[in-house]
C-alpha cells in the first residue's frame, strides 16, 4: 500500500458517521474528498470537522495536536457536491442514510465514475453487502467497511466479506484501518452482520421493556450501566446513534430474518415521525426531550 500522502480516499455523505470518516482519515495523512447532496451539509460537516463535540479542536486544546496540524488535516479535506470528483480514488467509503434503494443508486454511479481500481466499500449498519454489491460490476473490489460511533474514537472496525470480495480487497481495508490505529475484524455477510445482530435485538428489548412499563428510560439507562457496565444505556445510545438509522435497520433485519426480536417497536416508530431522530442536526431531540415533553403536556 503507497504511503497515505499519496493516496486520496473518498466519503460519500458527511453527517454524523461521514463527517468522522474523513476527519479520521485526514488525520492520518490520507487526501480526502468529502460528498454530500448540499453545501450546506457540508458547511456543517466542516464546522463540526473543526469544533464539534469530537473534532480537532477538542484534541488542540487536549495538546493531542497543535493548532498547525489542525490546520493541516483541514488543509487535507476537499469538500464537494460533485460525485465525479471522486473518480480517482483509491478507496470510496459510502455513509449515506440507512436505506438500501438509495445506497444502490449511488454506488451504481460510483461504478461507472470511479476508476477499475477503486475499491467501494458501505459503512452500512446491516444491509447485506452482497446486495450492494450487485448495484456495481466490481463485485472482488467490494466489501464492507463498518465504522462506530463516533468514527474518531470507536476502534472496531468491523469488515464485512461479501461473496466476490477478493483477499486483496480485504488486506487493503485491514492494513488501511490498522494504520488508523483502527482495529479491524473481519467477518461473513448476514442481516446486520455480528455487531447490529447483536445490537439491535438488544435495544429494541429495552424499547418494550419500557413500553410495556416495567421501568422508565433513566431508569433502563442507569440499571444498564451500573448491572452491566455499559458505558452508555440503551436510550442514550440510540440518541447518539440517530433513531431514524435505528428503525431503518430494525425494519430491514425483521424484513430479511422474520425474527420478531429484531422489529420496531410502536414507540421507537413514533418518536421517528414525530422528528426525534437523536442527536444529529436538523432534530427536535432524543428520547429525553420526548418524554418530558409528553409528562408536561399531561
Ligand atoms: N449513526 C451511527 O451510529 C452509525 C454507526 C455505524 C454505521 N452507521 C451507518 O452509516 C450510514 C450513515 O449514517 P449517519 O448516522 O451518518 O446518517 P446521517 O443521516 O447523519 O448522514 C447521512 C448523510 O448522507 C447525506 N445524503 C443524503 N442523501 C445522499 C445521497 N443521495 N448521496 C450522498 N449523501 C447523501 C445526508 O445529507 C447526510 O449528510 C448509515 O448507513 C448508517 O446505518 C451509522
């Protein structure tokens, strides 16, 4: 693999995961192209690049860097509202919203713009990559590339092998992620692959536990961490994972698999479509704000 100074990496969709990919991958030297469909998403993906809760700012003030190397690791970030642009990269990381018709639209476009070399990966939480990968003619230069949240901090990664994914392919995902001081596993292609399986059945049982009323969310949240030691609970957790992404892969993991355990509660549902999405931008709230909205107004 060529040095990452003289490699360009490309992201596609800059919120809450895309927005940290590419900061991670500036950060270790790599060029990178962020995408996304409006300069306005952008704008905020630098901003929150710069100063959010995990950006660069954060590690300045820490001494983790200095205010030089921040300006360097922004100076490595192109953004662009043109898909085109990433044509010459080396690797493509797709962190678009949870939705597969939309994924395959943009990675059949990313086929045909990309050179034959570029490796495409998803950073999707739980759609088989041997799905996504039927959208492209690159089936061995196609794999999946899942990143936690935030991309920034989370070590695991966690590499899906789809069923024409080449050894090749993987060696280049695992040794990238490794120089990102990432730690990379591999696994096989299944509905939500080991993390979301896994994940998901569990938050969604502390949906119903508390919608059946056996205990209330502060409640499940602070049992979850001082029984278990989770360093978050299933409510807070949520919130930062964003609850639309939530019912997008409970909906998909109870369509593939039938397995009632993995389907979305009515109160996860109404909270989507009431826009209490978590904590990303262009939300009303979490599961907090909900619920003292909905005790005030009694
Ligand atoms: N949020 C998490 O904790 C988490 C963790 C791991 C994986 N994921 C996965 O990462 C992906 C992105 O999730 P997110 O939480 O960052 O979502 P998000 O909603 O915060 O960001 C999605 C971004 O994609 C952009 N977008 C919309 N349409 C697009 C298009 N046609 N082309 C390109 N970009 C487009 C949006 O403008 C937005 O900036 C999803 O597949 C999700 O399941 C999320």
């Amino acid at each position: 693999m060529e040095e990452p100074g003289k490699q360009t990496v490309g992201v596609v969709g800059s919120g809450v995961m895309g927005h940290g990919i590419a900061m991670t991958f500036a950060r270790h030297g790599f060029r990178t192209i962020m995408y996304d469909i409006s300069e306005e998403f952008l704008k905020k993906a630098m901003d929150n690049i710069s100063s959010g809760r995990f950006g660069l700012q954060k590690l300045v003030d820490k001494g983790s860097i200095t205010a030089q190397q921040k300006e360097e690791i922004i100076g490595r970030i192109m953004a662009t509202t043109s898909l085109k642009d990433l044509s010459g990269c080396a690797l493509v990381v797709e962190a678009a919203p949870e939705d597969r018709n939309l994924k395959g639209k943009i990675f059949s476009e990313l086929d045909s713009i990309c050179g034959r070399d570029t490796i495409l990966a998803s950073n999707t939480s739980g759609i088989m990559i041997s799905d996504l990968s039927s959208f492209t003619r690159r089936g061995d230069r196609f794999v999946g590339m899942h990143w936690f949240n935030p991309p920034q901090v989370m070590k695991l990664v966690e590499v899906v092998r789809g069923p024409e994914t080449s050894q090749k392919t993987i060696d280049f995902i695992t040794d990238l992620s490794r120089r990102m001081e990432k730690v990379p596993i591999v696994v096989n292609d299944a509905p939500g692959f080991f993390t979301t399986r896994f994940i998901n059945s569990w938050l969604m049982e502390a949906y119903r536990i508390f919608e059946q009323g056996v205990a209330g969310i502060r409640e499940i949240d602070e049992m979850s961490r001082l029984a278990f030691g989770f360093p978050m609970g299933p409510f807070e957790l949520s919130d930062l994972i964003g609850l639309d992404t939530m019912l997008h892969v409970a909906e998909y993991m109870f369509d593939e698999t039938k397995n009632p355990a993995y389907s979305a509660p009515t109160v996860l549902k109404k909270l989507v479509l009431s826009g209490y999405l978590g904590k990303k931008i262009g939300s009303k709230g979490g599961w907090y704000d909900y619920y003292s909205l909905q005790k005030s107004n009694r």
